[in-house]
C-alpha cells in the first residue's frame, strides 16, 4: 500500500467524508433494499452514496474509483448495482504503516 496514494485519497473532503460514513453504514445510509439478504458482500451502492452527498452519480464514481484504487474500499457487482464497503485490513495496515512511517 502506498502511503501518498492514500493520502492523497483522503485529502477530498468528500472522499474522507464518505469513508467515515462506511464506519456505520446503518446509521448513515438507507437499507440496501436490492441487496440480497443472503449476499456475505454488505454495501452500499452508488445511488445511497450519491444521494447522501448530493453530488451527480459520475462524481461519485470518480470519488469510489479513487479510494479503491487507494485500497481504502472494495465494492462487488451484484446483479444490475455495484456495492462498497470499507476495506477494514488495507485501513489497519495504512494505519500501522502511517504510526511507522511519522
């Protein structure tokens, strides 16, 4: 994991914002109707993200391209909806490396 990458990942203020809300996605999202109940992938999809932000669904992807590409989220595609979550092992790494690293 590089450490820049994921820095520079964070300093939008939406993307940091976004990443906090994953920590507690019941509280900061609507029910993943479309989900299925049985799915081991628990996300959220674009549309919930954009919607809590408000910005159009092309921002929203660039925003969730670049924490992933960070190895900050992970998403999967069900059905017609791609869904992310927080990928909590690369966080705790980056969190270790950072505590190294300063």
């Amino acid at each position: 994991m590089d450490t820049l990458v994921v820095l520079k990942a964070l300093s939008n203020e939406t993307r940091y914002n976004i990443l906090q809300w994953f920590k507690d996605p019941d509280k900061n999202f609507e029910p993943q109707i479309n989900l299925p109940r049985n799915s081991d992938f628990k996300g959220i999809c674009v549309s919930s993200i954009r919607k809590k932000t408000g910005l159009a669904q092309s921002v929203i992807s660039g925003h969730l391209t670049h924490l992933q590409q960070a190895g900050l989220l992970e998403s999967k595609h069900i059905s017609q909806w791609t869904y992310y979550r927080r990928n909590e092992e690369n966080i705790k790494r980056f969190k270790e490396q950072l505590q190294l690293d300063l």
